[in-house]
C-alpha cells in the first residue's frame, strides 16, 4: 500500500471510530432525554419543552455520523447484485461508478449544508436557544466523512488494496487485528 493510502487509512480508522462512538453516545443522549421528556409530561405533569427540539438536533447527528461509518464499512446502498453478477472491466467500472457518485454526492451535502447554514445561522431555535444553522452542521460533518472515506475506497480500489477498510488493531492502529 502507499504511503498515503497507508495515512490516510489510519487516520480514517480513527475518523470513523471516533464517528461511531460519537453518534452511540448521541443515540444514547436522546434515549435518556425522550425517556426524561416522556417522564415529565406523564408523570410531574410538566412537559420539558426542550426535550423534542433537543432529541431531534442529537437524532441529525447520529443518523450522520452513523451512516458515514456505514459508507466506510461497506453497510450503505450499492450496487450489490450487479457487482455480484458482473466481472472484469464491468465490475471495475460499477465499482469506481459507485464510490465516484457517493463522493459527489458527499460534496454536494458539504456544499448545500454549508450554504443552508449560512443563511439561517442568525436565527435561533426557541426551545433549545441555538443557532438554527447548528440543523445543517451535522449535514455538513456527515458529508465530509462520507467524502474522505469515498475516497479512501476509491484509492484502495485503484491501487489494487483490499475494499474493505483496515480495522482498528488493539494498539489503534490501522492493520490487521
């Protein structure tokens, strides 16, 4: 492998693990925030107002970050049953074709989330007192994993490497386990 497909896998190793436990823990934080929102409506009779608001910002970012790592790990939407019955050249081309269209249209979640957030940034979510273009930022981290690591497999592909991405090995590095 080169030397920059090597760094490069490294640091998405660590990009998508730090991704995936990111979103667990938002996953887990909104768990814990509908269950105290459901509480307080059901049970003190005082509904937290923030609570929806706050569940769906954290819900945005999960559901981003999570599927980036699916992107990398080989779990997102694809052209499965033609690559399973294509060869050769074909099955080159529907594999390049594939990470090609994901990472443009990675780009253009970076672009459009960028642009949305601008134009929204000096407004303010009431319930929970933030900027609304905080809705797009998840958008836009979602898109740039998912670009760095549709490139990552494209270079992989190119170079002749493995598809799948190297793991994380016990001293954290990537390699084989």
């Amino acid at each position: 492998m080169s030397g920059f497909a090597r760094m490069l896998t490294r640091i998405n190793s660590r990009l998508s693990l730090i991704a995936l436990l990111a979103a667990g823990l938002g996953l887990i934080m909104m768990t814990a925030i509908v269950a105290w929102t459901v509480f307080g409506r059901y049970i003190l009779n005082a509904t937290p107002t923030w609570g929806e608001p706050a569940s769906l910002f954290l819900m945005l970012w999960f559901i981003l970050l999570g599927g980036s790592v699916g992107v990398r790990e080989l779990d997102h939407m694809g052209f499965d049953v033609g690559l399973h019955y294509l060869r050769g050249p074909a099955k080159s081309a529907l594999i390049i074709a594939n990470e090609v269209l994901v990472t443009l249209f990675a780009f253009a979640m970076v672009w459009y989330g960028t642009e949305l957030a601008a134009k929204v940034w000096s407004d303010r979510l009431p319930m929970i007192g933030i900027s609304k273009g905080w809705d797009y930022v998840p958008i836009i981290a979602g898109g740039s994993l998912i670009a760095l690591f549709s490139i990552e497999k494209l270079l992989l592909f190119l170079t002749g490497e493995k598809l799948a991405p190297m793991p994380l090995n016990a001293n954290g590095l990537g390699g084989e386990a």
